[in-house]
C-alpha cells in the first residue's frame, strides 16, 4: 500500500531568536482597544448643554446678588408696614380729636343757657338757682375730662390766643390791657380750642 510522506511539524518561532525581531506583525491600528470607563455611559461628540440635569451651577456672586436684593425688598417692605402704623395712629388720633370737639362744641348751648338762667335768676331765688348751678358745674366737668377746660377769669391780661375782644371800657382800678369782665366763657387751649373767651379790656392810656 502506497505510504504517504509524513507532515513536517508547524515550528513555533522563538521569540527570543534574533529572526523574530524581523518578523511581520499587524498594524496597531487593527488591534482591537476599548476606550478608558469614564462613567458616563457611551461616549459621544456632543457635549451636555446647559438645559441638562446638573448643568453648570450658576456663579458665586449671582447668589449673593439675589440674596442682597431680597434683603432690599424685605427692608422696605418692613419700612413700608411701619410708616403705614404710624400714619394710622396719626389719622385715628386726629379722628378722635375731631368726635372729642363735636361732642363738646354741643354742650356750649347748653352752658350759655344755664349762664343766663343764673345771671337773671338773682341772689334769693333758692334752690332753683342752685339746681341750676349744680347742672352747669356737671357740664363744666364733663367738657374739662374730654380736654376743654373753662375759661372765665377775670384781672388777667389779655391773651389774644384766649380771648376775644368785644368792648374796652375804662377802669381806673384795673390795669390797661387786662380782662375786666368775661361776657361768654371760653373752652379750651391751644390746638384744641372750642371757642374763645369773650370779654372787655380795660382800656390802655
């Protein structure tokens, strides 16, 4: 039977031996390679924009720019609320001011016809003129405990912010320039004046 020649053994080059170096290897560029893990899944050409969650954090001083201007508004803001207590409290205190002169310029008519009840009734006419006296001392406080005190003083000087001239006469026992008899008391000082007093002066020389 024919006998096939045997076939030669593959050699397996001595990477050692000097020959190797001479060697044909494959290009780096066919090598297969993966690029470095970068924990962002797969790499692409575009980059995040910055509408992507966990866009560029905003600088520094953006925030202390904002922070500032909220301090601004909350200042103002508390500026604004006081100003507004205050200016109430003034209007509130005017409006009672105004209801307080109401309330008392109604009892002048009142006080004017009891003073002249008093003036005409004469010395004896008893208890009527004493009924009538103590009316008028009531009403007298009620207008001095909502801040109009009477007025009827005589041998003071005169004080234009407080009386009200309606006839010199001459005295010889009362210095010039005072108040010699009090026609219609006056209520009240100062802002807070109802009326004047209504008197004479003595006349200066």
């Amino acid at each position: 039977m024919p006998i096939h020649p045997r076939e030669p053994d593959p050699v397996v080059p001595d990477r050692t031996d000097p020959a190797w170096e001479g060697a044909v290897r494959p290009p780096p560029g066919d090598l297969p390679h993966s690029d470095p893990p970068t924990g962002r899944g797969p790499a692409t050409d575009e980059e995040p924009g910055p509408d992507a969650a966990g866009g560029p954090a905003p600088p520094e001083d953006e925030y202390t720019t904002a922070i500032q201007e909220l301090e601004d508004r909350w200042r103002r803001a508390l500026a604004d609320l006081d100003n507004l207590r205050k200016r109430h409290a003034r209007e509130l205190e005017r409006e009672r001011t105004v209801e307080r002169s109401r309330t008392a310029a109604a009892f002048l008519p009142v006080l004017d016809n009891l003073e002249l009840a008093l003036t005409h009734a004469g010395p004896d006419a008893g208890a009527i003129v004493e009924g009538v006296r103590a009316v008028r001392d009531q009403a007298v406080n009620v207008l001095e405990l909502l801040g109009y005190p009477r007025h009827a003083e005589t041998g003071v000087v005169f004080d234009p912010a407080r009386h009200e001239v309606v006839g010199v006469v001459q005295d010889a026992d009362a210095p010039p320039g005072t108040v010699v008899e009090v026609l219609r008391p006056g209520y009240g000082d100062g802002d807070r004046q109802l009326r004047p007093a209504a008197v004479t002066v003595a006349k200066r020389e």
